[in-house]
C-alpha cells in the first residue's frame, strides 16, 4: 500500500478512480442515475440538534476524502477521483417537520416521504457532494435520521462505519471534546492508485484463473421484459425471508459433513432452483466480497467491495450432494482469486455489456450500523424500497443469536412480486429436499408442496364440465341457416351470399361428393383461394361427412406437393383448372364440376369422426397432418361464442389463409351465429389504410389478428374511425406486449382486445384473456382454460410445477385432436396418457409457461426449437433440412435472436453461397416466414456436452453475416461527418459507416465514454445514455439535430476507404 496522499489543504489533487469507480460512473451516466444510491434511516429518541448534527457530518466528510470526491476526466480519456479540502466540499443537513404534513395521515408516514425524497434524488457525479442528511422532526424528542451516499464513494461494510463514526462526531461537537476515533493510516485514492499499479505473477495467476474459468460462460437469462419507452426505471421492491431454525440446522450438519460453508449450501439450493426455473444447466451467479484484504482498509469509508461470478454447471442426473461439492470447489477458487477487481474479471470472461452480476446471492456478516450517543437512543426506521441496479438479490445475514434473515431484492420493472415469492418458495423446498437426501437429483426434488398439488390439480387446471350436445360443426351451420335464412353469411370480391343461398350451394357440391363414395372419413383437398367460393366447398366437404384438407394455392409447389402425397385425398377441389402444383393429385375437380339436388343431404357424421386435417411444420423436414375431430372444433367454436358472442348484423373478418388453423375461427364462428364472414381481398389485407376502410365499410364487428399485425394495424390513423364499428378484437400466434395494447386501448378505447392461446392439436385454441387497460403487465397473459379444457404445467419428468415456475404444457379434454395422420410413434410420442386419474390423453405441447396468480397462463415460448415468427409456427428442423439440401451447406441451425429475427448459421464445405441465390432457392421450397432474415457463416457449428448443436451458444458466436455487396454508407451531414471521424479515431478503423453498430465494430463501454468527451469538446451534447439505444451514427446525429450543427466543421475526409 502506498503512502498516504499528500494534497494541501486548500488544493483539489487528481488520483485514478478505482476500476469499480470507472464501472460506476459509466453505469449513472448510462441512466441507473439513483440505483446507486445508499439509504438507510434512524429513529432517534432524546434532544436532536439539527446544528450539532450537521458539523458533525461535516468532521466525518473531512476525515474521508472520499466523501469529498468528485469525478472528471484527464485529456487521455481516464476517469479520475477529484479530492476536494477538508473544508471545500460543503454538507449540510436538511431539516424537516413531519407535523408539516397532515396529508401523509400520520407523522411515520411523512417521515418515510420526506426522507425518501430527499435521499433518492440522483447525485451529480462531477460536481459533489456525494453524501447528503435528512433530519425530520415527528415530536420534540423524537426525530427520523437519513443518510444516503452514493455507492461510488461507499459500499455496505462503510455504511456500518460512516453512522458509528458520525455519532461520535456529534457528541465531540456537543461536549466540546475531540472524537473518539482511531486514525486513519490510508485513504480511499491511496488504495485505489495502488489497485492500479498491481501487475507481476499473481496478478497474471489472476487473471489465467477467471479466464479459463469463464471460458464460454454466459449469465443468467433472467426476465427481458423491456421497459416503457426502452428506458428502466430502476425501481426496486423487496421481500423479506428467513430460513426456519429446523432447516438452518440441517444446512449447518450438511456444511459440516462436507466440509463446506452454510453459505455454500445454500447458493447450491438457489442455483438449482435457478436452473429449472430458465432451463440452464450452464449459469453464473454473482456474489461478493468485503474487498478489504488489508487490515488498514478495515475502518475506511469507500467502493471496496468485489463481486465475484460463480459458475454453477449442472446435469440431469447431478444430485444435490455433487452439486454441493462442485460449488465448494468453485467457491474457494474464486475467494483465492478475490483480489482482481470485478471489472478485470469481466474483461476475462469477454461479458462485453453483459453483467453476470445483475443476479446476486450474498450471506454477509456486517458490523453493525450502531448510534452510541448518550441521551439519544437509536432504532432502525425502515424506508420503502428506492431504486436497485440488480435485476434480483438475495441478501442474507446471520445475526447475533444465530438466526438467518434477509430480504429478495428485484428491479419491479423486471420481475413481479409473486413470481419473486414463488422462487422463495422453491428455493425453501429445494434446500429442504437437498438437506433431507442429499443424494436426491437436483432436477427431480418438488418443487409443488402437497396442498399445492391438490389445487393445481383440482382448481387451476380447470373443471370437469358436461360436453355439448353431441353435433357436428356442419349441424351448427344448418340450425343458423334455419334460423336467420336471409341474413348475410359470406361477403367477399365476388359479392355476398345469404345463409339460405349457402345452404343451397353447399347442399348441391354435397350430394355430388356423395355420389362419388365421398362420406365419413374420407379426406377431400380444398385448393382455392380466399374466396366466398372456399366458403361454400369447406361447408359442403363437411354436409358431405367427409374431411376437408386445407391446401393454400400461393404454398410453393414442392410443398403442396408433400401435403397432398401425405394426405392423399380422394379429391381435389378446385378453382377453374386449379394450380399446376395439384395437377398430378388424383382426381382434381373444379367447383363448376358440382352439381346435385338443392335440398340438404342427411347428416351421416358423428362427433368423433374427422371434421378436417391440416398441415403444419414438423422436425423432419416433412409437415405433419393434425386430425380434428368434429368435438374438438364444436366445443372451441361454441365456447368461443360464450367469451365473444357475434349474432346477427355482426361481421368476423377473414385475413388469414386456408392454411393458417385459425383461418377454422374465421370462417366457423360467424356461420353457426347467424354473423357473416368478411374476406378481405388481398390489396386490402396488406394495406392498413385500406384494410381500415374496409372494415369500417363492411360493418366489420369482430377480427383476429398476430400482435404484429395489429401492431402495423393501429399505426393507421384511419383505424380510428373503426371505433364505432369494431367490437371484439383477437390476438394470437405472438407475445402480446403491453406496448401493442396500451396503443390498442388509445386509439380503439371501446373495442375489447382478448389474448388467445391453443396449437393445431388442441383445435386453434384453448385460452382466452381479455386484456386491460389497467393491467401493468409487460406481456400479456393467455388466459386459463375453457371449459372442457385441462391445462397442467409439468417438469421434463412430467411433476406438477407451481404457480411461477416454467415448464412444459399439457392439455386435455374434448378439444384435442387424435393424432397425426400416417404416424402413429409420432402420435404416441406427442399425446402421452393422462397420468391425473381422469383416463384421458395430455398433448404435449412444447410451449413453455407458467401459471399467474388468478389461475391465467402467461406464455415463456417454445421448450425445444420450435418457435413462432410473426405469428407463424415455424419448425427450424425443416428450415435446417431445406438448407441442408443446398449444394455446399454442410450444416444448419436456426434461432430466433433478441430481436425475433429467425437467423440461420451456416457451416460450409466450401466457399459461402451468395445471398440472393441462396434467397431464391428457399422461396421455392418454404413460406415466407420460414425464410430466415440473416445467415452467418461459422467454421463450424457449436456442439454441446451431448452432442447436440448448442444453440445458446450460437446467439453469441461470431460469425460472418452474407451480405449483398455493398460499402459502408458515408456520412452525409455535417454532424454525421464529425461523430464518423469520432468513431473512426476511437475505434482504429477507417470503414466506419454511419449505419454500423458501435458495439458491432469494436466498441465497448469505455470507448464510448471516449466518444461522449470528443463529441462534447465539439459542441455536441451527447448524452452517454444515447450509446444505450440505437448504437448507429445516423440514429446520434438525429437525436442531436443536424440543423442545429449546421456549422460544424470537419478537418478531414471521412468518406470510407
């Protein structure tokens, strides 16, 4: 440790900060603002005197140059620590009376106001002073003292020093005597200049240590909920929690017993229940240390902790003993390597802007925060939570008689209070698991307590109710039919039709499909577009008792073909000769070709045979035929009507192609109501101006639309005028945001908005939520169950999972399809039996969820690759074995990135295709969903443990993205030139473009706090936060405002070599 800084007493000096000091005052620069803000408060009893109080505080600030700190930068772009005089950084201590607020209903409540106020107004990190006091009177001996201090001058062992400290300063002032204080032998800047100088061979052991350590470690995927208007408040909210007495013994016999820390124990629970919670068996989760390894840093104020990733890995079959052991092991690495400052660490584990810190546990044994003053007892005086810069923390302490308390820290912004106590939950039955049978696999102790396996299954799931009356979906058609006979029941390009005249046209197609030996059980391939014709042939194929197989004419040929060489249908119905691409499938009939009797044939279907048969993608590269049921469609559309009434007048509009399942809905729920279909034509159904008018002319009630539709839809200030007409609207395929319905309920405020869930096997849906105004949630929930339908969330070994947990769903009940055609291991596979007692089937879906409180589902994704884009269900193994067939691809992986890109990695034999013939060649052989946005180019694909592509992996592998040929783009005015010469000087490369990603081509938090200081000395204002957005030139030079820099100069060319 170096000697003591020696500024004058009326001289402001300059040291470097500490590299915690550099990591913090980017972190409040970027936004967290009061994140950082340390707050704690006292109830005093006794004579308070606010002026003693604050000279006081004033000997403590003289007596710790750090609280006398400020920060500024050196021409070379270094942060340093401004150490002001003893008597140059004024404090002072605000004085407030609770009685002055009657509004707050009692003085403890304006005591908590005032003092919060007061402490959690952000600090100006360069001009001071980074230490502020709140006294505010309740009663003439009774008073609340608060002291915040940001954490870039103090830490949490310092706050137990700085409030010990400033009581014995008071009673110095009071009695007139010298504090009773021991000296201080360093400051906080000798530390941190000697932090600094540390280099030689146990640094370099250090830093061997982390680097293999973090090798191709990633942090915890904990929520991404973005926050409203891409900025995060930073709010935090607590839990308290305690570990029983009965539990904390046995984690103490089992530390003993393996010869490791209670600590450690209990870091072993919470990384287990953090693995099954985001199905990671890879993660890191922060912890600290006091940072003080030298005895003369013990009773300094300053940023000293560290924080120190551990790295958990886990397998299926790990019991919670090996677990235990290989966290013993890890721990102890990491306390021998404690000394390298974290921010050395993260330059190790290449984490760039990633964090691994954001997700804490800590077991500290503080000093205790104590107020010896005589005359003037003290007592903690609690504070509602500020604001955190962690995503979650657990904080425990173990106080003076043993026992084990502390409380869950989270951002509100990112996690809700029940989703926090439910991890609590687990994490309580997964150390009472792990200490009861060690030997127990951490992947199958319960999570589900008895009483919460009963409910699960009894309650939420949803309730046994009596199925309708046994009838087909064409049944339901005829009795609306029968009933409103001259209202409108399709509308279209080619005019309208009553329900009397669909009838008639059905009923003639009907008894011709019977007179060619069409009836239950036969599959009958309908290709025509978007149409009132389709209308009537889906109607007639179901009078006729057979199944329709949808088949959408604008599919590529090549996969028509797969659909109709799967299905093989006995007949295709067509449009006038049909498409080439069905020319070859048997028998092809154009509709012209129907003709029989008008009256309605009798019914020969029941309930259980087929009412159609679609495709969707499956994982071999073939799509896969789900057969429905007549009862699984009756019940969904029937149900359907009980959370959406249409009747008469009103009008459901059709969007969605033939091949889409909830085109089914579209169609089938205005046609048993006595409502009309509305088929948009195609100009319409890509143009919100006129998809709006259309609707608004039409008398269009009630629509279905992907949240990214909608979201398109209501940019349209036309859509406004569908308020008057626009009752019901519907979201599926897609995360509803609160984003798509905050804007729903702005521009469309009378219109209901409902959330729906359900897979092709489960007959379009099988949720429903009504979404609110008032809902704060980032993601909107998909409902419970309808009736007639059970929902259950289970683990990979098939358990309950409580409320809050993710895991996989499972559906029963009447809605669920048989199977798929011409597989039966592929059915048996997804629909398992029902292991609840009630002698049914489960599907299970693949979908990722977890119950919220009030019974509602809230969707996660998909458990394995599956993933759905834009609403599209797209499987990745098709889109992989697709590429795979392209001459000089030797292996594919698809993924969804951040941004719900479908993006494509590529491992070629060769030289890398080209892009647009690549393009070309899927388009031919997949939807336009199915075709990735971006395609990099890797040696070769990244592998896990167990063989498998590793596709987490993937998101952050550097690879080389095929591009069309093109030059980075210039910079065209005069604040894009300076910024471009900026980046360029910063970043060491001349092929700056002003569309480029800062951090995509070498940039990283300390650079741009370079380009912050350059811009500014140009006269650009930037602010830091910016470089947290978009991280292009062009979206910086916008939010500066090029005509207000019209003048700017450049001193040399920038255009890109």
């Amino acid at each position: 440790m170096p000697e003591p800084g020696s500024g004058g007493d009326e001289d402001v000096y300059v040291l470097p900060a500490s590299f915690g000091q550099e990591r913090l005052w980017w972190a409040d620069q970027a936004g967290a603002g009061s994140a950082y803000n340390m707050c704690g408060a006292l109830r005093l009893r006794g004579t308070l005197d606010p002026t003693l109080l604050e000279a006081a505080l004033r000997m403590v600030v003289a007596r710790h140059e750090v609280l006398r700190t400020t920060f500024e930068f050196d021409p070379n772009g270094s942060l340093l620590q401004a150490i002001h005089p003893g008597t140059g950084m004024p404090v002072s201590v605000s004085v407030h009376d609770a009685r002055d607020r009657p509004e707050c209903g009692d003085r403890d409540a304006a005591a908590r106001s005032i003092v919060q106020e007061t402490l959690d107004a952000p600090f100006d990190l360069m001009k001071g002073a980074l230490l502020r006091a709140v006294a505010v009177r309740l009663a003439d001996d009774e008073w609340v003292l608060g002291v915040g201090v940001h954490h870039i001058v103090c830490d949490g062992w310092s706050l137990g020093i700085l409030i010990p400290e400033l009581a014995a300063c008071y009673v110095a002032v009071r009695d007139g005597t010298p504090p009773d204080l021991p000296g201080l032998p360093v400051q906080y800047g000798d530390w941190a200049a000697w932090q600094r100088q540390q280099t030689g061979s146990e640094t370099a052991g250090h830093l061997a240590h982390w680097r293999e350590q973090l090798r191709g470690a990633s942090p915890l995927q904990t929520p991404s909920r973005p926050a409203r208007d891409g900025v995060q408040s930073w709010r935090c909210a607590e839990l308290p929690l305690a570990v029983p007495d009965a539990l904390l013994r046995d984690v103490r016999a089992l530390a003993k017993e393996e010869r490791a820390t209670p600590f450690m124990v209990l870091l072993a629970a919470f990384a287990g229940v953090l693995s099954r919670w985001y199905a990671q068996d890879d993660l890191l989760v922060g912890t600290v240390t006091a940072g003080r390894s030298q005895v003369e840093l013990d009773g300094l104020i300053g940023f000293f902790v560290n924080t120190l990733p551990i790295r958990v890995r886990l397998d299926p079959r790990m019991s919670f003993r090996t677990l235990l052991r290989q966290l013993r092991r890890t721990c102890l690495d990491a306390y021998a390597h404690q000394d390298l400052p974290y921010e050395k660490i993260l330059e190790q584990a290449g984490a760039g802007r990633s964090d691994p810190g954001r997700v804490m546990f800590a077991l500290q044994n503080l000093p205790e925060v104590g107020w010896q003053v005589p005359g003037l007892t003290a007592e903690p005086f609690e504070l509602p939570p500020g604001h955190t810069w962690l995503e979650l923390g657990i904080n425990l302490t173990e106080s003076g008689d043993g026992t084990l308390r502390g409380q869950a820290t989270y951002a509100a912004d990112l996690w809700d209070e029940a989703e926090v106590a439910a991890l609590l939950d687990a994490w309580t039955l997964m150390l009472a698991g792990g200490t009861a049978d060690p030997d127990a696999v951490v992947a199958r102790v319960p999570l589900a307590g008895a009483a919460s396996r009963a409910r699960l299954v009894n309650e939420v799931s949803g309730a046994a109710v009596s199925p309708y009356s046994p009838r087909c979906l064409h049944q339901l058609i005829e009795a609306a039919a029968d009933a409103w006979p001259d209202e409108v029941a399709v509308v279209g390009g080619e005019g309208q039709i009553t329900f009397r005249e669909l009838e008639e046209r059905a009923n003639r197609m009907a008894w011709w499909l019977r007179e060619q030996g069409v009836g239950p059980e036969s599959l009958v391939g309908v290709c025509l577009p978007r149409s009132v014709p389709l209308i009537v042939a889906l109607v007639a194929v179901l009078k006729a008792g057979a199944a329709y197989v949808p088949l959408d004419p604008e599919q590529p040929p090549a996969r028509l073909a797969l659909f109709l060489e799967d299905a093989r249908p006995g007949i295709v119905l067509v449009a006038g000769p049909g498409p080439a691409s069905v020319a070859s499938a048997g028998r092809v009939v154009s509709l012209e070709a129907l003709k029989g009797p008008s009256t309605r044939p009798p019914n020969l279907a029941r309930p259980e045979n087929l009412a159609y048969v679609i495709y969707t993608s499956g994982s071999t590269g073939r799509p896969k035929g789900v057969m429905v049921p007549h009862a699984a469609i009756v019940n969904r559309v029937l149900r359907g009507q009980e959370t959406c009434p249409l009747g008469p007048g009103d009008g459901l509009l059709s969007t969605l192609s033939i091949g889409a399942d909830a085109f089914g809905a579209e169609w089938i729920a205005p046609l048993i109501s006595g409502a009309k279909v509305v088929v948009v034509g195609e100009e319409e159904r890509h143009d919100p101006a006129r998809l709006a008018g259309f609707v608004t002319r039409h008398r269009v009630t009630a629509a279905h639309f992907t949240p990214s539709m909608l979201h398109a839809l209501l940019a349209e200030p036309r859509v406004a005028g569908c308020a008057g007409v626009l009752r019901h609207l519907k979201c599926g395929g897609e995360d509803l945001t609160r984003e798509v319905t905050e804007r729903h309920f702005r521009t469309l405020p009378g219109t209901t908005l409902s959330n729906e869930y359900g897979p092709t096997e489960a007959a379009i849906d099988v949720t429903s939520h009504r979404a609110d105004p008032s809902d704060s949630r980032w993601h909107t929930p998909i409902g419970g169950p309808r009736p007639g339908v059970r929902l259950y969330v289970l683990d990979e070994h098939a358990e309950l999972l409580p409320y809050g947990l993710p895991g996989e769903l499972y559906i029963g009940g009447i809605q669920l399809a048989r199977g798929y055609a011409g597989s039966p291991g592929l059915t048996a596979e997804r629909f398992v039996p029902d292991p609840f007692g009630r002698n049914g089937r489960l599907y299970r879906t693949g979908d990722r969820v977890r119950w919220l409180a009030g019974g509602v589902l809230e969707f996660l994704g998909r458990m394995d690759e599956q993933v759905k884009v834009r609403g599209h269900r797209i499987e990745p193994g098709e889109v992989e074995a697709v590429l795979g067939a392209y001459e000089g691809v030797a292996r594919a992986a698809v993924v969804v990135d951040s941004t719900a890109r479908l993006v494509a990695y590529l491992a070629c034999e060769a030289a890398p295709p080209a892009l647009g013939e690549l393009r070309a060649f899927l388009r031919a052989r997949l939807p336009a969903a199915a075709i990735p946005e971006a395609f990099l180019v890797l040696p070769a694909l990244p592998l896990s443990q167990n063989g498998k592509v590793d596709r987490a992996a993937l998101l952050t592998a550097q690879g080389v993205e095929l591009r069309p040929s093109r030059t980075p783009l210039a910079p065209r005015t005069p604040v894009e030139r300076a910024l471009t010469e900026i980046w360029r000087d910063v970043l060491g490369r001349s092929d700056v473009g002003v569309r480029d990603d800062f951090y995509e081509i070498g940039g990283n938090s300390i650079r741009a706090v370079t380009v912050f200081q350059r811009a500014a000395e140009l006269g650009l204002p930037l602010p830091l936060k910016a470089m947290l957005g978009e991280h292009t030139i062009e979206h910086l030079a916008t939010q500066l405002g090029d005509a207000d820099h019209a003048s700017l100069g450049s001193p040399g060319a920038v255009e890109p070599s």
